[in-house]
C-alpha cells in the first residue's frame, strides 16, 4: 500500500545551533523512500535533503532561484525564490531541476527503475 508519513530530525549545525527539520517516509508498493534532511547551510547552496531508497540515493540542494549578479544583491535568503536540483552522482555534476520530471527520475533512480 503507498503511503507518505511525516517524520522529523534533530539537527545541529554550527551557526543554527540544535533545531528540528521535517523528512517524509513515502512507501509505494513494497519499498520504502525516505526525505531526510541533512543541513540548512552548505558550500554551494541553501540546503539539502537526501533521499534514500533501496537501490541508491540522491542530493536535493537548494540555491536561489537567480544568479548571484541577478537580483537584489545582499536580499535575505527567507526572502529569495529558491529552486531545487536532484545530484544522483555522488558529486555535484549531473544535476537536474528538482520539477515533476524530476521528482520521477529521483524516484527511478533510488527504487531501482533506472
């Protein structure tokens, strides 16, 4: 049976200090894909989550939406558009935009299907 489940993780980073980050558990068919978040701030982005399944795993970073010469310059981050992208490689080549498509080749990547 599919279903998606709320969870939550303890995190502590050295300028946020210890806080708590929603993850989803989603069971579709027999195997299960967990969203767990890692870190707010990292070199070269706003955040990440991975994502877990039973074959393999994927980044999901978030960075600002425009290039850092677009834009507003010194806006705060709470009031920047962010966009994510999926990295299935370990490092941060072959990324793609984290969309609907997206969302599909994550889940093929990490359920086996690739």
């Amino acid at each position: 049976m599919d279903q998606i489940v709320d969870t939550r993780h303890r995190l502590t980073e050295e300028t946020l200090g210890a806080y708590e980050a929603p993850g989803l558990e989603v069971t579709i068919g027999r195997d299960l894909v967990a969203f767990i978040p890692v870190a707010s701030l990292i070199i070269g982005g706003y955040g990440r989550v991975d994502v877990i399944g039973p074959r393999d795993q994927v980044k999901l970073i978030a960075d600002r939406a425009q290039s850092a010469d677009e834009g507003e310059p010194g806006l705060p981050a709470e009031e920047c558009d962010w966009v994510w992208s999926a990295y299935p490689d370990r490092s941060r080549r072959g990324g793609f935009p984290l969309d609907e498509v997206g969302l599909a080749n994550v889940l093929e990547v990490v359920l086996g299907g690739a």
